[in-house]
C-alpha cells in the first residue's frame, strides 16, 4: 500500500522523532513510504539520512492553496492509499487537499491537547475528513471526545511504541556519558531530557536546584537538550544567567541535544519530567523503559503514564519546592528508586513495546 506521511514542523523533538519511527515502521511492514517534511529542518536532515523517500516543501501553516494542490496532486501520482498526519497545522492543509477522495484515508495522530471545544464550521469540516484519530493514552481519547467534532468511534488508544531492546537496563553501557562530563561515578545525578523551552520545566529544576544541593551534597543535575528551533539563542543564556546567579555552575550542567538518548539514561539516578503540561512523553517513557526511577508534575498524561505515581512519583507543577522534595525523596532512596524502576521496566514491556503497537496502527491501514 502507498502512504504518504505528512510532518512540517521545524523542531525535532519527541513528535518529530516518534512521527519518523512510526513511518519507518510501516515501511517496514511492507508499505511503500514518502515522508512530506519541511525543508531545511534537523526532521528532513534526518530522514535524507536515514534514506526515507519523500519530498521537502514549505508551506504555510492550516491555509495554503498551493500547497494543498500540490498534495493532491502527489496523493494522485503515486496513488496513495493512506495520508498519515502528526500535527494539526497540516491536517489544515490536508483534508482540504483529499476533498471528493473517498477511496484515499486520512490518519491523524494528535500528539496534543486541545485546550477547548472546536465546534465552528471550519472545524467541522476539518475533522469531519479524518477516517482515524490515534491518540497515546485515555486521557486524550477523552480530551478529544469532548473537544474535537470526530465521531467517537473513529478515535483510537494507541499508546507510543518503544525499541525495549535499544532501551534496556540490563543491556545498558554504564559511565560513558559520566566520563564525557567529568561526573565522578558515585555523585548522585537527575536530569532532563528535553528541549530547553519556557513549558518544559528547566528554569523551576535551577529554581530547585539550591534546595536539592542543601540536602544531597555533591549532587548534579543536567540539562540535555537544544533550544526550541523558533526560540535559538534566547532560553539557553536566560537559563544560565540563572545557574550563575546561584553560584550552582559546578552542579548544573548543559549539554545540548544528544543523538541517543540510552546512553544518558544509563548514567542518571533521577529522571526528572518538569513540564508544566505534557500530553505524552517520549522523553519519560524511554527513561521508564531504562529502569529509571522517574519524577513528573501532576499535570497533563504524566499522571496516567506513572499510574498516580505507582512506576514514579508525582510533583505539583511549576512548583520548585514540590520538585525539589521529589528528586531528594529518590536520590536519598536507593530502594525506593530501584522498585520504581523496576515497576516502569515492567509497564513499558507489557504495553508500550513497538512491536505489538505499530501492529495496531499497521491494522488501522489495512481496514
């Protein structure tokens, strides 16, 4: 079957890496797979070297003609079987392009949620196009329910899919990435996997930083991640005008962005998922699927990822105190830390293991 996988976002983060692993996946269920990705981004570098087919455009978010007619020109040329979208800015230009093709099905995977009710025409329009709404987890079935005008029945629970072969504790190689920033191997450490973004947390982990050194001396906390593509070169300076307004240079590290991430996982013995709001996070589920003893704010998917805080513990969000209390709790616990992360090692082979979850969304195409 011919299917076009459609992502311009200029970021490359857990959905621009979880959109592309979805993609290869089903190429390798024997689908014949062009990947639409924005030109001139680390998503299209990726996949050029990852030998993806596709094509680089640039379009304009939800409304752009020609690109739109260029879309369905494709759809048409290759004779596309299933569009497959991961982000609502281009289901905006997708449903309009498929107009009168019933024989072509639209996949939307909604990574997000949405904040209100979309019931205006446009809206309804919109949705009304889309065959399939996969989302990660019950939660966000319900937001969508609720929110969005699709049909119930249309909407799928289909958790992330994970390599818990790549991401395996008792496979994992220990101390490289201690040895490549100079932490002594029995310094305790917690850290951040993330884009540096206002939303993702950093600045109340540096706000809780101070505590979290009061009480574990000799602790570490790093910051692995590049800055949000739309904001380079204005969060990472404000970060560390923090860190050195603190005097913490000696304990908070950046590291910028990694390749892989199983290698940073390895060495930490904290977790740390400080979003104000997180729909699903690739990030935590990789650290769970590492055996990681992790630490989340109560908000968003994170409450239903770590079972109300049974494979985790949970934290007020945007609350540095509440933060602090957590990542002391698991640092001054060795216990407590490895029945965690045991728990989640469990959770994640029992549900989110890639092979039974691409299986389902191989199913959604051949429907």
């Amino acid at each position: 079957m011919n299917v076009i996988h459609l992502l311009f976002s200029r970021g490359f983060g857990g959905m621009e890496r979880y959109a592309w692993r979805t993609a290869s996946a089903m190429a390798e269920h024997g689908h014949q797979v062009i990947f639409l990705r924005r030109a001139h981004t680390p998503l299209a570098a990726a996949l050029r070297g990852a030998n993806m087919p596709g094509d680089e455009w640039n379009p304009l978010n939800y409304v752009d003609l020609p690109a739109m007619l260029r879309l369905r020109a494709m759809v048409k040329k290759t004779g596309a079987r299933v569009v497959h979208v991961h982000h609502s800015a281009d289901l905006g230009l997708a449903a309009p392009a498929l107009w009168r093709m019933p024989g072509v099905k639209l996949v939307f995977s909604d990574y997000m949620w949405s904040p209100r009710p979309k019931t205006d025409r446009y809206h309804r329009l919109e949705y009304g196009r889309v065959d399939h709404l996969i989302v990660a987890a019950e939660p966000l079935r319900q937001n969508a329910a609720a929110n969005l005008p699709i049909p119930p029945e249309r909407i799928a629970v289909i958790p992330y899919g994970l390599d818990t072969a790549r991401f395996d504790p008792a496979r994992a190689a220990r101390g490289t990435f201690r040895s490549q920033w100079g932490i002594a191997p029995d310094r305790p450490l917690a850290g951040v996997i993330s884009r540096l973004d206002p939303h993702k947390g950093q600045r109340h982990v540096i706000e809780a930083a101070p505590e979290i050194l009061r009480a574990v001396p000799g602790a570490v906390i790093t910051l692995v991640g590049d800055e949000t593509p739309e904001m380079a070169g204005e969060i990472r300076p404000e970060l560390e005008r923090m860190v050195k307004e603190r005097g913490l240079e000696s304990s908070v590290i950046f590291t910028g962005g990694v390749e892989d991430t199983a290698p940073v996982l390895a060495d930490l013995d904290v977790y740390l998922l400080a979003t104000d709001s997180e729909t699903f996070s690739l990030g935590l589920l990789e650290a769970m699927a590492m055996g990681r003893a992790c630490a989340g704010s109560d908000s968003g998917g994170t409450p239903h990822m770590l079972e109300g805080g049974e494979l985790g513990l949970l934290f007020e969000p945007k609350n540095p105190a509440a933060l602090a209390g957590a990542v002391i709790r698991l640092l001054k616990d060795p216990a407590l830390r490895a029945t965690l992360g045991e728990r989640a090692r469990r959770r994640v082979e029992e549900v989110y293991d890639q092979r039974r979850v691409f299986e389902r969304i191989n199913r959604i195409y051949e429907a």
